[in-house]
C-alpha cells in the first residue's frame, strides 16, 4: 500500500474533497491505475480517479466547493472533472451500463453498489478501490492475488467484458507487457471468440492504444499476445499469412535509440513490408504523418544498409575503395536513420557483417558530417560558373559523386574542381 509519506501528499491534495463528500453522506472511492501502481509500491502515479455513489448533480456541487475550475463535458457518462491547484480530478458515479453491439457508446445506468461498478471494469488489478478516509481497500475480484501471482484476469465474463469495449483487448496485450501479468487461457480464448469485434472501434483509438505498447519499455510480451491471439494479423494484415518469425524480442532490445516507437513500428513491418506497404498499414491504423515518414525512412536505411553490405562483401579483398565508397554512400544518404536500420536488420537475422560493419563506423565517425552536406550551395555555383538553372542542379550532384569517391571536400577544393570540371564540358 502508500506509504505514510505517500498517504499525506495524497491528503494534502484532496482530504478536504473527500470530507466533502463524507459529510454529504456520500462514499467517496480512489479507482484506477493509482490504486494498482499503490499496491505495487510505486507510490503515487497517474491520474486521480474516483467513484461515488453521489449523481452528477451532487458531485458538481460538492467539487464546486473545493476546486478552482469544475468541467461536466463527461455529465452524460456520470463523470465530473475538477481542478484545485496543480491537482485534477475525475469523479464518477457508480455505474453499471450495458451496450449497444453495434456500438462503443454504452447505455448509461447509474447505481449505489461500488462492487457493480467495480464488476464492469476491464481486469481485476484494476478492479480494486480504496475508500477515503478510512483507507479500506476494497477488492471484491481478488485483483491484489493476481498482481501477486502475475495473472490478467477479467473481474466478469471476458467475452462479455470484450463485446461491450473491444478496445480491452488491446489494453490486456499492453497490462500484459506493462504490468508482466500472464493472460488466463479464458481470457485468450475470449480474445480469439472476440478479434471482430475491433471492428466497430475506431482507428484513431486503436492507433492510441498499440502506441501506448510501443512505447513501454519491454513491449514484446504485448506484441506476443496480439501474435498469440490472431490480433496482430487482424490491426497489421501482412502478418495474415506471413512465413516469418514476428520478431517481438528485438522491440526491448532498442529502448535506448530515438523515435522509439517509429522504430518499432519498423521492426514490426520489416519482415512482412517495403516501404510503401508499411506506409500503408500505418496509414490504415491512422498513425501521424511523422510516424509514417519515419518508419519508412528506417525500412529504406535498412534496405540501403543490406544491401551496400552485401556488395561490399564481394569485393573483400580485392576494392577496399569500393567499400568506402559504399559507405559514404550510406552516410549521405541515411546517416539519421543508421542506427535503426542497424538495429532493424539485427532484428531480422541480417546484422551486418565485418569488416563493413567496422568500416561504416569509421566513414561515419570520421566524415559523416561532412558527407551529409555540400561545401558550398547553388548560389556559389551560379556566381563560379555563370550558370542557372538545371546546370546548377547538374553541377552539385556531380561534386556530390566526388565527396562520395573521395572523401569530403572544402569550399577551396570544391571550386577548383567544379571550375575544371565545366571547362572540361565547355571542350
């Protein structure tokens, strides 16, 4: 449980809303993730979230008396939002909705039983609550046993659970990689009886909940339920009937690169995607512009990378100018993106091999900044050569072919070079 240091900051922020509450002759309940990540001695995280047997109607008034701002946008749902300070609220009446099938939205019934509401939540570690101000965790579903024993259970028929908010089941493959909480085979039945049910949820909200995943930092048991349970092939369709290995153990291995979850994505779609085939599922998923450019950009480094390796693999021994060349290739074409196609071909099986791997690391460590960009722009050439135009463009990708044959170049050397190269078109 919270510690008693942990006890007095929570007080500190909201005793005098709890009393409001108790003197009201309400019950007053802390729900949600704050009460599971207590109860794992991770002291007080996430946001503050309470039930009460109070209406709506009652809960504006009591919140009123004791916060800054007070929002009911969520009235409809039973929910009340408040603010004092730099502490923010949700309160909400007990509820025991049903839904519409066809639907997310749920038919909103109200009810005075906290251990109903608690029924209609999505595991039993988050199906426990505890009372203010007594402090009596209530725990009706044995929520705490599980935490213990490392199981994801529902606190009420899964398939039930499922079918009114299918998006459970992505949230169980993320408890599942979060919390290192083993699904009952139940639950992975009911999953399996359910996978279509994701269909009446929109993308937007299923793009939310996989980044939520990917951005754990040891994702890959997540992944390995969605694998498991045939969702992985219903979100991302090239895994249908792929013959590859899904690589999820490599996702925990890349927590230390940047865009971490575009990289993910990347070493998810690799084995089954090009670029424009990974454009595509992330499009259909509605991820973000950058997300989608990113992932890409990786798929196409990594491509570059195998391959420039592989050529330069038949010519060991006999052109190390070659592989060189290679690699400063590489560098003015990916440089930001190397380090995760390194780590994206690594996932697949194809690491690069030496002595490219150590000759890329030097061209990098010793030119790469230099390769990335010019000496000298288009202006330049305009006022050395006395051209415009298409010329202009001609002329700097042929001194980018040099830097690349020989290494980066000065503003000096750059302009002699150019002004004999043109003279020799000019004869």
């Amino acid at each position: 449980m919270l510690s008693n240091d942990d006890r007095r900051a929570l007080l500190e922020r909201i005793e005098p809303l709890a009393a409001a509450f108790a003197g009201a002759g309400h019950r007053f309940f802390l729900v949600g993730g704050l009460v599971r990540d207590a109860l794992l001695g991770h002291g007080l995280t996430g946001d503050i979230d309470i039930t009460t047997d109070a209406t709506p109607d009652q809960i504006a008034v009591l919140a009123a008396g004791w916060a800054d701002t007070v929002w009911d946008q969520g009235k409809r749902f039973g929910t009340i939002g408040a603010r004092r300070g730099s502490t923010t609220v949700e309160i909400t009446t007990h509820r025991a909705e049903s839904y519409d099938r066809g639907s997310r939205k749920p038919h909103v019934r109200f009810s005075d039983d906290v251990a109903m509401d608690l029924s209609r939540r999505d595991f039993t570690v988050n199906a426990m609550a505890i009372e203010l101000p007594g402090w009596a965790l209530l725990d009706p579903f044995d929520g705490m046993r599980d935490l213990a024993d490392g199981v994801l259970r529902t606190p009420s028929s899964p398939e039930g659970l499922f079918a009114d908010d299918p998006l459970r089941m992505l949230r169980a493959a993320r408890f599942s990689a979060q919390l290192s909480l083993v699904a009952t085979p139940e639950l992975v039945a009911a999953v399996r009886s359910s996978r279509a049910r994701l269909a009446i949820v929109s993308r937007e909200r299923i793009e939310a909940e996989l980044t939520k995943l990917l951005e754990l930092p040891q994702p890959s048991a997540g992944v390995r339920f969605l694998e498991h349970t045939g969702l992985l092939g219903d979100l991302l369709p090239p895994w249908q009937h792929a013959d590859a290995a899904v690589p999820a153990a490599a996702l925990d291995d890349v927590a230390h690169l940047g865009d971490l979850v575009a990289l993910r994505w990347a070493i998810l779609l690799g084995p089954v995607c090009d670029e424009a085939g990974a454009t595509r599922c992330l499009s259909a998923l509605r991820c973000d512009n950058a997300t989608r450019r990113k992932a890409a950009a990786i798929l196409g480094a990594a491509r570059a990378l195998e391959a420039a390796a592989a050529a330069a693999g038949a010519t060991v021994g006999t052109d190390h100018a070659a592989g060189r060349r290679l690699a400063r290739q590489l560098v003015a074409d990916h440089e930001p993106e190397l380090d995760a196609a390194a780590a994206s071909s690594a996932a697949w099986g194809r690491a690069v091999q030496e002595p490219f791997a150590s000759g890329l690391a030097e061209v990098r460590a010793g030119e790469g900044a230099s390769l990335r960009r010019l000496p000298i722009d288009g202006r330049r050439v305009m006022e050395l050569l006395g051209t415009s135009g298409p010329a202009v463009g001609e002329a700097l990708a042929w001194l980018r072919t040099q830097q690349i044959e020989h290494g980066p170049l000065d503003a000096e050397r750059a302009c002699e070079l150019l002004t004999a190269w043109n003279q020799g078109r000019e004869h």
